[in-house]
C-alpha cells in the first residue's frame, strides 16, 4: 500500500515536473540571439525549398515522403525573430511565432522589423515545439543542409551500438528483427528528415538505457511515462507510438513468464499514454493561463477533429488502414512482402515442433497497437498516411522479433506457460 502511494506520489512529481522543465527549457533557448539562425537558416532555404511540399525522395512511391513542409515549419519556429505584439518575453515563447504571410497555424498573426526588414509571422500553440531546445543551438552553428549531413552519420553510429549492445545483453536474435524494421521502415528516408528523427532519437535512446541499465526496468512505469513526455514535447504528430513500442520490446525480453510480460505490456502502455497526454495537455493550460486565447478550447477542437471524432463522420477505421497499407502497394514491395512470407512459412514448417508459440502472446499485443493507433487519430493517420504508415513497421517488427524468440532453443530463456 505504501509502496502504491508512493509509486503514485512520484508520478505526479515527475508529470508537473515535466511541465514545468517543458517551459523553462524553451524560456532558455528563446533567449538565444537569432542572428546566426537566422544565417544559417538563409543559407538552408535553397536546400529545402528545391524539394518544396511533401517530396518523394522515389517519385511515385508514397513510402519515401519527405515531410519538408514541418521540415520548413521547424527552421522557420528556431530563426524566427520575436514579432512586436505588446506581449511579454513568457507570452511571446508560448506562442511559438513563424514566419508566415498568412494566418493559418495558430491563434495570432504579427509583424514584426529584424535588421531594417519587416516581416509576417504567425503563432502555433498547440505544440511544444520542444524540438527547439536542440534546433535552435545546432542552427546557430550548422546549417540545414549540415544538420541533416551530421543525422545521418550519428543515425549510422546508433544503429551500430544498438546492434553490437544486442548481441553483448543476450539478445542477439533481435538483430535480424531489428534491420528489417529498419528496411520497412525506410531508415534511409528518416536519415533525411529532422522531423521524422525525433521519434527515433527518443526511443533509441530509450533502448540503449534500457540495455546498459537493466534495472531501470524495475522502475518501468515511471521510466515509460518519462519516455511518453518526451515523446509529447519534442514530436509533430509523426509516428510516436514508436517510442513506446521498440522499448517495450526490449523491457519484455528482461521479463520472463507470461503473464508479467502482458502486465508489463498494459502497465508500460498506460505509463506511457499518461505521461503523452498530460504532457501535451500541459502545454495548452500553461499557453491558456499566460495569454488572453483559450488554447484548451482550440486545441480540444482540433484533437476532435484529427480523431475523426468531429467533421468527417464518414471517416472509418477501415479507411484509415487500408490507406496507410497503400503505401505497400507497388511491385518491389510486393515481390519481397512476398517472398518474405513464403520464407517464413518454411521456416515455421520445418521448426514447427520447436516453436514455443506462449512467447508470441506480448508481442502480439506489441504488434496491433498500431491499429489501435489509428483507431484514435482517424482523421490525422488518412490525410498524413504517407507519414503515418511508418507505425506498421512495429507491426513488422513484432511480428519478426516474436517469431525469433520463439524459435529459440535455448531453455534458459524459456517462458513460463500460463
């Protein structure tokens, strides 16, 4: 009992702490000068805006979509000066002001005068733009053009230690589970994209701690809650439920029977899902408190909207879905989603005897929590389904990663019946 209470007495600790750090890691960061910023970010816009728009890196193949107009939105948030509205430095931070000609973000447009040239901006108050805390002193130095250069060899790096940390920590059969969600998941396009590696640095992160310090899985509610605020504070609304599902995995090969993996599995998720929520919810009573706006109000309408909930009421799951699986619908896709499952299906033929299905059972639940996903966000996984659809590939992995396991032999790791 006293351990509930006080289990429960740090996670509200940790959600108001998230809050409030939240804040003033961007009052912080703002106070930065914008001139170089605002250098690089000149410097950047040839880059960017020679593959304006939602750009195919593969023209005609959805899943190679380059988000550049967020890509364009987050250089624009960390260069742009503060406009002269009457509001004070706090109010101003909460905004999140951008350049912009027209109204179409947020709550307020403003004009504003940097270096004898005026210019148009508009707020975007919903988000944390947490990103910042990290764009802003990189574009002080780096271009974009570098920043992307410097991504793709640090994704490189990572991917590396995570594979060697696999094979140190035991878990040497996630290898192979791993590259093929990378491959699906189209690793080399999120290289190339600074929105899109968010969610990857949040839980490659995760997994690493994870892996070095096992026992933080002791503190798995907590720790899983930490990674959901994160996840809220410095994501667009990509693919964030990556961040919850690739750790999960890794907390479930440190447990061992059954039914504590699928506690684990619904007490991680919860964590994670309340940490996200009250992160984001958050931000709009603090942007609601210290501005004259109801961003609680606007922000609500939205999330009624992005969840087909209000507006396109035609709008189904089913929809959602097949739209997102579109993306999978081109001839080397199908060649090797098939050749794949014919060489799956041998495999499991000749291993049939081996197999120790009880191990499938959390990955199982791992690998429909995309579904569930869009089930939530319908209006926002249809119309940003070239972005969205990323989320099967935890379905890929699950999948992969279950089989894997379940085909080992080696019965010290055997799970324990129900």
């Amino acid at each position: 009992m006293k351990g509930g209470l006080r289990t429960a007495v740090q996670a509200c600790f940790l959600l108001l702490s998230g809050g409030i750090l939240g804040v003033l890691f961007l009052l912080a960061v703002y106070a930065i000068p914008v001139s170089k910023m605002a250098d690089n970010y000149t410097r950047s816009l040839e880059c960017i805006e020679r593959r304006e728009g939602w750009h195919q890196y593969l023209p005609g193949y959805d899943l190679s979509m380059l988000d550049n107009n967020t890509e364009y939105l987050m250089l624009k948030a960390a260069a742009t000066p503060m406009p002269s509205t009457g509001e004070n430095y706090i109010q101003k931070v909460l905004r999140c002001y951008t350049y912009n000609s027209e109204w179409n973000h947020g709550m307020t447009f403003a004009q504003g005068t940097y270096n004898g040239q005026d210019f148009t901006c508009d707020s975007y108050e919903r988000y944390w733009h947490g990103y910042l805390v990290f764009l802003k002193p990189l574009l002080s130095v780096f271009s974009y053009q570098e920043l992307i250069y410097l991504n793709v060899v640090l994704q490189s790096v990572l991917l590396f230690v995570l594979l060697h940390m696999l094979q140190k920590q035991g878990m040497g059969y996630l290898r192979v589970p791993f590259l093929i969600f990378w491959i699906v998941g189209m690793q080399l396009v999120v290289m190339l994209s600074l929105d899109y590696s968010v969610c990857f640095y949040i839980y490659m992160v995760s997994v690493l701690l994870l892996l070095r310090f096992p026992k933080l899985g002791d503190r798995c509610g907590l720790f899983f809650m930490s990674v959901g605020m994160l996840t809220a504070y410095m994501d667009l609304l990509t693919w964030p439920l990556v961040t919850l599902a690739v750790p999960l995995v890794i907390l479930l090969q440190q447990k061992s029977g059954t039914r504590e993996r699928i506690k684990k599995t619904v007490e991680t998720s919860v964590c994670w899902g309340v940490g996200y929520v009250v992160q984001w919810a958050f931000k709009w009573l603090a942007a609601t408190l210290f501005l004259e706006d109801n961003v609680i109000a606007d922000a609500l309408e939205s999330l009624l909207f992005r969840s087909a909930l209000d507006g396109e009421k035609t709008l189904t799951w089913g929809h959602v879905v097949m739209k997102n699986l579109s993306v999978f619908c081109n001839p080397p896709c199908l060649l090797l989603g098939g050749t794949a499952v014919l060489l799956t299906g041998i495999l499991l033929y000749k291993k049939r005897e081996q197999i120790q299905w009880n191990r499938m059972i959390a990955w199982c639940l791992v690998g429909i929590s995309p579904f569930l996903w869009y089930l939530v966000t319908r209006n926002h996984a249809y119309e940003h389904y070239w972005m969205t659809w990323r989320n099967l590939s935890i379905t890929v992995f699950a999948v992969c990663g279950g089989l894997a396991e379940a085909m080992r032999e080696d019965e010290l790791i055997c799970i324990k019946s129900i």
